[in-house]
C-alpha cells in the first residue's frame, strides 16, 4: 500500500500528462493493493486492522495534501493561482479515484457497517479542509478580478474561470452554500463596485 501511495503522489506531482492521459497502474499493481488491504480487514482481532486502514486512507490524503499541495499555492495570486488550484483540482480528483480502488474493500463493507463516510467523501473532504478552506478567500477574488477584466474588454480564458467557479460548487459537498455564501456574494458586491465607479 504504502509504495503504491508513494507512487501516485510521485506521478501527481511530477508527470501530470501520464497521469491524465491513462492508467497509473496495471492489473497486478492494483490487485496486490486490494489483496493487502482485503487480508488485513478480514482476520479476527487482534489481527484486524479495518479502522486502522480507513484512517490510514484519509490521512494519507491530508499529508499529500498539507506536505505538496498547499505550499504550492500560498504565494499565488490572480491567473498564476487560477492555474495552479484547476491543476491540483483535477489531481486531486484523480488521487480520490486510486485511494478509493486501492482501499475498495473498506467502501464495500466496513463504511456501511459502520456508518461512517465513504471513502469519496472523505477525500472531498480533505480537499476542502486543507486546500480549499485555506485560499478560497484568494481564489474568489482572483476569479472575480479576471471577470471584470472581461467587462473592460479583455479577453480571458474562460473555461479556466468556469472550471474555477465550479469548485466552489463542488465544495459545498451536494449543496450550494459555499457557492452562494463564499462566492456569490463577493461577486455580487464586485459587480455594484464595479459599475458604481464606470457610473461616476
């Protein structure tokens, strides 16, 4: 498990074209990870280690996230931070979807058995705790500067700020609250700034 985790935080961070152009990993890299995490969840006590391996799962995430990703972005600002955060967005997406099939079996039966998030939501959640919480502030208002550039004229690449107003959607974990709370309002507010100053 762990080498297969080193792996792919290797790839995500170092060779983002193989990573969105196909498989990360084969057949026998994949079932060994499965084959791992199934035996470790189906001996008897003291032998068991389900709760042990779905922490494992979430941590591992927030260290990837705390130790790779945010540093990588607190000095951005504007377009530069726009970029940044679509890129780490649609790794992050991609890391959700390997840490999901490597810890399957706990998805399967131990989330339901004891009713505790699923593995998808823990990574979302991750996601917003440690990355997005942190500049969602700074992401509002660069996406908002962009915007009104566009109002003046210039042209802007637009489905760099489409896909960086959708996260705030995603954010909000199946509803609109961080959109409308975090996003909505400072661009609303923008919008009377701005045509109250081309008005004057």
């Amino acid at each position: 498990i762990s080498a297969a985790i080193t792996k792919l935080e290797t790839l995500l961070d170092e060779d983002f074209d193989k990573v969105a152009g196909g498989s990360l990993f084969d057949n026998k890299e994949y079932m060994d990870c499965y084959a791992s995490v199934y035996n470790m969840c189906t001996q008897r006590p003291p032998h068991n280690h389900t709760d042990q391996l779905y922490d494992r799962h979430g941590s591992s995430i927030e260290d990837y996230l705390s130790r790779s990703v945010m540093p990588s972005l607190e000095k951005l600002d504007c377009e530069h931070l726009l970029k940044a955060i679509n890129r780490r967005w649609k790794n992050h997406q991609i890391m959700n979807k390997w840490m999901y099939n490597f810890f399957n079996y706990l998805d399967r039966y131990h989330v339901s058995y004891s009713q505790v998030s699923s593995l998808s939501e823990v990574g979302l959640r991750q996601f917003k705790i440690v990355v997005f919480d942190q500049i969602k502030v700074s992401l509002a208002t660069a996406v908002i500067s962009i915007i009104n550039t566009e109002r003046d004229g210039t042209f802007i690449d637009e489905s760099l700020v489409r896909s960086c107003v959708s996260l705030f959607e995603n954010m909000g974990l199946r509803s609109m609250r961080v959109y409308e709370e975090d996003f909505e309002q400072e661009l609303l507010e923008s919008s009377k700034v701005y045509y109250t100053d081309k008005t004057a």
